[in-house]
C-alpha cells in the first residue's frame, strides 16, 4: 500500500469514531424532533421536509461505514483490543441504527 494511503487510512481510523458517534447521536435527536412540531405547524409539507432530512442524515451515517470499510477499520495497527472492539461496537451500532 502506497505511504500517503496508508497514512490517510491512518488518519480515518483516528477521526471516524467521534465522527460516526456525533452523526448517530445527531440523527436520533433530530428524528425526535418532529414529536416536538405543534399540530397546527405538522403539514404535509414539514413532514416532507423532516423525512428528507432524516434520509440525508442516514446517508451520511451510511457514507461513514463505507468510509470505515475502505479504510480497513478496525485496522492492524491499532493497540490493543479493546480499541478494536469499540470501534467493531461502533460500526455495529450505526449499521443497526440503518436498519431501524
């Protein structure tokens, strides 16, 4: 593997946990959010828009587990297995939240 992708790969497997926790996080709380719309504010329309959303946030969590695929994660190089485990715990949990 050339150096400059194996050093990107590294770099992925040390920004993809934060960045798939805050993306599953965010996407519950904003999913929530639509018990939160008044009756009389609950259109078609805000439905619409809110499901919409909903799909560019699963995107972006789906985009994240193909990232965390390419890059091999968990990788070789991490120490230790426990690092390993939270981060196999991780794509586990993003790819069962999809499934929901």
């Amino acid at each position: 593997m050339p150096q400059i992708e194996q050093g990107m790969r590294q770099d992925i497997a040390v920004f993809l946990p934060d960045a798939m926790k805050t993306a599953i996080q965010s996407y519950i709380r904003f999913s929530e959010d639509e018990a939160t719309i008044p009756d009389n504010e609950y259109t078609p329309k805000t439905f619409k828009e809110h499901h919409d959303a909903c799909k560019v946030c699963i995107a972006h969590i789906e985009l994240l587990i193909k990232l965390a695929k390419w890059a091999d994660i968990p990788p070789p190089e991490l120490e230790g297995e426990l690092e390993n485990a939270i981060m196999q715990s991780i794509i586990e949990n993003a790819q069962a939240e999809l499934k929901e």
